[in-house]
C-alpha cells in the first residue's frame, strides 16, 4: 500500500511541478507547509489543525497558569473553544487568536498592537514556527512581549521553534 501511495505521490508532484511552469509560477508550494515540495517535505508536513490545537493550547496554558498566580488580578477570563482563544485582560481590552483553516494561519487580535495573520511554516525536518505574514516574527515573540510590556514579568509562550 505504501509503495503505491508513494508511486502515486511522486506522480501527482512531477505533475503539480509541470502544471506549475507552464503557469509562470516560480514554484509549487506545498499544500500545507510555506515550502517547496520534495518527497520528504510531503511526508513530514504536520496535520495543520493538530499543530493549531497544539499552538492554542499552549498560550491557553501558560495564561491558564498565569491567571491563578502572577496576573491573577489582571486576567477576567480565559475560553478556548472550537479553535478560538479569548483571553480578557482588566484595563487592556480582549485578545482574540483563532485557527483560519482555508488559509492555514492562526489570526490573533490584540487590544495593544491590532491584528496579524500567523503562518504555519515547517522545516525541511517538519518542525513548525507560526510567523507573522508581514514582517515573519514569530507568535510567540509577539506575545511575550506584549505581557512584558504591560505587566513588567518575561512570559514564556511555547509556540512551535523560536
């Protein structure tokens, strides 16, 4: 069964790669990761939604924590549900992050900086790194700092490789 799906992989990418230059596109990107495809890539590419959940529930996590101790006066409320993170912050406003799943991006909303689109982005070893679309900095950079602007404490935020 293998060694079909592998046949039938590696038919269906020289067929992307020819359909691709005859379009004028500088390379075919893999379907999930922000990369060009090889056997490899393809099979390394992590399951979006699983890394999405996995990125989600790390800063649900470390806020979860941070809401019984250190900003226990500052955090009114934390949901995660169906791909979408709240977190209610007293005095500072709400921020939003959810899983776009069409365009495979996590989106955050922040009440401090304003909005950024988050791509998935894997290694040739298939280690993810959630980078902004415009400037690439990472989603967890992003987040440390902003709590470490407001509340003066280093926040780790574990989201993918740094």
């Amino acid at each position: 069964f293998f060694r079909v799906f592998d046949i039938l992989t590696m038919h269906a990418l020289r067929r992307l790669a020819h359909a691709s230059s005859m379009c004028r596109r500088p390379c075919v990107m893999a379907p999930v990761c922000k990369m060009p495809f090889s056997i490899s890539a393809v099979r390394l590419a992590p399951d979006y939604l699983q890394q999405c959940d996995d990125a989600l529930e790390s800063i649900h996590n470390v806020v979860d924590e941070l809401s019984d101790g250190k900003l226990s006066d500052h955090v009114d409320d934390i949901i995660y549900d169906s791909g979408v993170l709240s977190i209610q912050l007293k005095n500072v406003g709400t921020y939003v992050l959810n899983r776009q799943a069409p365009n495979k991006q996590i989106w955050l909303s922040s009440p401090v900086s304003g909005p950024y689109h988050y791509d998935m982005v894997c290694s040739s070893t298939g280690a993810v790194r959630w980078l902004d679309t415009k400037d690439q900095h990472n989603l967890g950079d992003k987040l440390r700092k902003e709590f470490k602007d407001l509340y003066g404490d280093d926040v780790e935020f574990f989201v993918g490789e740094s």
